[in-house]
C-alpha cells in the first residue's frame, strides 16, 4: 500500500468527520483492514511537540474503509492556519506504516465567545 495524500478541512469549534476508503497500490481494490488498528495525530508542523488526537474509527474492515472526526470541544483550542496530520494502521503482527498524511487548513472564525480587555470590567 503506498501512503494516501488527503488534505481536509478543519472549522474551529466544530466537530469534524470525515470518510475514507484506502485503496491498494494499484488504486483499484480497497486495502482489506480486518485486524489492523489505527491511530491518528494533527500538529502545527511536522516537529512541533504539541499535536491533538483524531479519533480513528474502522467503519468496514473489509472494504477499507475508515472514519477520522474530531470533537467541538477539542477544535476550539486550534489555532488558525495550516496544520499537518498522518494516520498510522498497525498490522495484526505489530507492524505500523502511514498510510495516509496531508495537510489540515484549520479555519477560525467569527464565534459568540466576547473577551473583554482591560479596565473597567465588561459584563458580556
């Protein structure tokens, strides 16, 4: 199986889910996943320390078949911008590969969230 390039989206605040199908090598059959497990990271850039879990979901093993979200509650401490994710499966004898990775716009936008700054205090 080569290594998969998918670039999603990401809104600040949302929850984020998103469908995959891993094809084979030769991009015509799908990657039969029975007994693999996946594990899943977003970071700023690739040797940044600080990353966030996706949750990594095997929806049909045997079609190669996979779910990757991220909860509301976790998207809004994203910072806006570019970000990077892969998606490691690990084999039934221990052995773990990328088999997806690409790049995660984070959108951040307008929110009901009111800050208020300085003196006097604010009642939002």
């Amino acid at each position: 199986m080569t290594v998969y390039r998918k670039n999603i989206t990401i809104n600040v605040g949302e929850t984020f889910s998103e469908n995959l199908t891993l094809l084979g090598s030769d991009g015509n059959g799908v990657v039969n996943l029975t007994g693999f497990s996946a594990e899943s990271k977003i970071r700023k850039s690739p040797t940044n320390y600080r990353f966030a879990d996706i949750q990594v979901g095997i929806t049909s093993a045997a079609q190669g078949e996979i779910n990757i979200s991220i909860a509301s509650s976790i998207t809004k401490f994203f910072q806006g911008g570019r970000h990077v994710y892969d998606i490691i499966l690990t084999k039934p004898n221990g052995f773990k590969f990328v088999a997806v990775e690409g790049n995660a716009l984070v959108r951040s936008g307008i929110n009901d969230t009111v800050y208020c700054y300085g003196s006097p205090p604010c009642n939002p």
